[in-house]
C-alpha cells in the first residue's frame, strides 16, 4: 500500500514539475519545468497572410559568443551549456532566459523544457528588442552581416529622416526620394543597357527571322553567331540590364527588413492609416481569400494602380512592335505579382514601394522609357 502510494504521489510530482508554465511567471525552477511558447510575444490580433505569415511566428533561440542561432520551432534541440541566454524572439520583441547556472535546456515543439539538480534562479529578459541594447545582435540576424550591415545602415537613415521630419509616414516616403536619388547612377545605367538591348533587337530582328527560316541545327545556331559578331555583340547581351538591376536588389532587401520590423512604426498612423505596421485595413470582407486576407487595403491597389498607369504610357521607340507589346505584358504580369505579394504585407512597406513606383513613372516621363 505504502509502495503504491510512494508511485502515485511521484507520478503527481512529475505531472506537476512538467507542467506547462507562462516565462513570465518562471522565478526559480527545482528539478523540472516546461514553459509555454510565448504566443504573448505577436502583437497583433489578426494573423497575417500570404508570404506576410512570418509575422505570424515566435521563433526559439539561443545565443552563443554573440551569434544568433535559430531552433526549428517544430523539432527537438538541446541548448548548449555555454550558451548565454535562450528563448524566443517575435518580430518586435523577445523573451529571453540567462543561463549563468548549471540549467538542461531542450526545445521541442517550440516549448521549452528546463530541468536542474537543484534550486536555480530564473533571470528573464521579456519585452521589445530595442529596450535591450546588449541583444543588438538579435535584430536582422536572420540576414546574412553584410546584408544585415545594409539594414542597420538604412534604419539609421530611417531614424534620422524622422528626427528631421517628425513623422514616422512622411519619413517613410522622404526615404524612398532619398534612396532613389542614391541610386540613381545604377537607374540611368539601367536604362542606357536597356537601349542599347533594344537598339540590338531591332538590328537583329531581321537576320534571325531569315536563319530560322532557311537554316536549321547546328547550321542555324553558327549563322546565329555570325550574326551576333558582325554587330559586335554577344549572345548574351540582353543580361546587362539585370546585372545593373542586381545591385539594387540587395539594398530593397534591406529596406524591407527595415520597414517590416522596426518596432517605432507600430502605432504610427498616416492619412487614413491606423497602424503602419500593419497592413491599412478599411475594412473585412467576411471571408478570407487565399494569400491576400480578408480584409479591404487600399494601398496596394493605389501601389498596382501607378504600376499601371506607367505601363500604360510605357513605349520603346528603339525595339520592334512585337518586342515593346511583349514587354508590357510582362509588365502587367509583375503588377499582378507584386499586388499579390504586398497586398497583406505591413502598410510601411507598401507605402515605400508605392511612392517608389511614382517616382519611377515621375522618371520614365521625364528620360524616356
């Protein structure tokens, strides 16, 4: 009877220690404990959709020799001892505890689960990241550093045009004038590739058609060549427009980053924007559609509309008819894709994008296509 009673009340202590607990409510922990992923940590009350879901997502962490390590929230992983503090990180904030003692840390399932030989103290960190200068290392380190340098270089001038401005909505389109100035050298180079493509094609255009029509395989692949060599070009000469355009690439990344998880933009309004850190809902429809929500934003269908409106003018007097109708098709095509892509992402990214796309209509009027 005495043994039976001795199994049971170990079986409650067990269940007991295990059980499921809040970080913020963890002080102290004796022998086992398994906290809660903290779902507290996403600060919004509607989920995001389409590729916006990582917004969505408290990811587990640990941090070692200032590195970042990223856990898989759906899998098993021991911490390190030497590890410094583990926990979760959200887009804003973060929920860390400090591993100075002799603590088992395992996460499984995005909980995590603690286990010691004695009583331990339970040091946490919980809140947004910003309040926590010596976990800088946290922010943008799911970027490669030379990108993550690019991001922290672009929030300083985010930050700075706002110390100037004094508002979070016009700072953000102030930005976008900036950066397109900036990068005005590798948009003028852009397009003077992009002419000379054209100017190309037209001269090309003629030939091509005649070797397709008389020559086949290998005969016509070598009249191809030729063809290419008596103009001076090779056959890849259409590539160097998208070599220029490369180079941008990695800084719209970093702006992005920047604009999708500064914790200063939530809250910040703008016109009829409540909350530029969230996607700027009119209203729901009722019924969710798949990858854009379901709620009514207007500033992707104001993004698409001046995407639009620029293909509609676009012209290129330099390559052939065939050639310029194939082009705006393509156009129209990428308008739909980024309407799709932006349309559930934060009001913040849309409106640089936005404003982006007017001063490149502002441009393509005033240099040509």
């Amino acid at each position: 009877m005495k043994l039976k009673f001795f199994s049971f009340m170990l079986i409650v202590f067990s269940v007991t220690s295990l059980q499921a607990k809040d970080i913020r409510n963890v002080t102290s922990i004796n022998q086992s404990v398994e906290i809660d992923t903290p779902e507290f940590l996403v600060n919004h009350e509607k989920p995001f959709y389409g590729l916006a879901f990582i917004y969505n997502s408290v990811q587990p962490i640990y941090l070692i020799d200032n590195e970042v390590v990223f856990v898989d929230p759906e899998g098993r992983q021991e911490v390190p001892k030497k590890a410094g503090h583990f926990g979760w990180k959200s887009r804003y904030q973060l929920a860390l505890i400090e591993n100075k003692q002799n603590i088992d840390a395992q996460f499984e399932n995005n909980q995590l689960i603690l286990q010691s030989q004695q009583p331990v103290k339970i040091v946490t960190s919980v809140g947004y990241t910003d309040e926590f200068p010596q976990f800088s290392e946290i922010k943008y380190a799911h970027l490669w550093n030379w990108l993550r340098q690019i991001s922290l270089g672009i929030e300083w001038l985010l930050t700075t045009l706002n110390l100037m401005v004094g508002h979070w909505g016009w700072s953000i389109v102030l930005l976008s004038v900036v950066m397109k100035v900036l990068l005005m050298p590798f948009s003028l180079l852009t397009l003077k590739y992009q002419k000379m493509v054209s100017k190309n094609q037209t001269l090309l255009a003629p030939r091509l058609a005649e070797i397709k029509q008389k020559y086949t395989g290998e005969k016509a692949h070598n009249e191809m060549m030729t063809a290419h060599k008596a103009l001076g070009i090779t056959p890849f000469y259409s590539l160097k427009p998208m070599l220029s355009n490369l180079v941008q690439i990695p800084i719209l990344v970093a702006i992005f980053n920047v604009l999708g998880e500064m914790s200063a933009l939530e809250g910040q309004p703008f016109l009829w924007v409540n909350d530029l850190s969230l996607p700027d809902t009119l209203f729901d429809l009722g019924f969710a559609i798949p990858l854009l929500g379901s709620g009514f934003n207007l500033l992707p269908i104001l993004m698409t509309a001046i995407t639009l409106l620029s293909t509609l003018y676009y012209k290129n007097d330099l390559a052939p008819a065939a050639e310029t109708k194939k082009q705006k098709i393509n156009l129209y095509l990428m308008a739909f894709a980024f309407f799709v892509l932006f349309y559930p992402f934060p009001a913040s990214m849309v409106l640089y994008w936005a404003m982006a796309n007017v001063l490149q209509f502002i441009q393509q009027k005033a240099l040509g296509n």
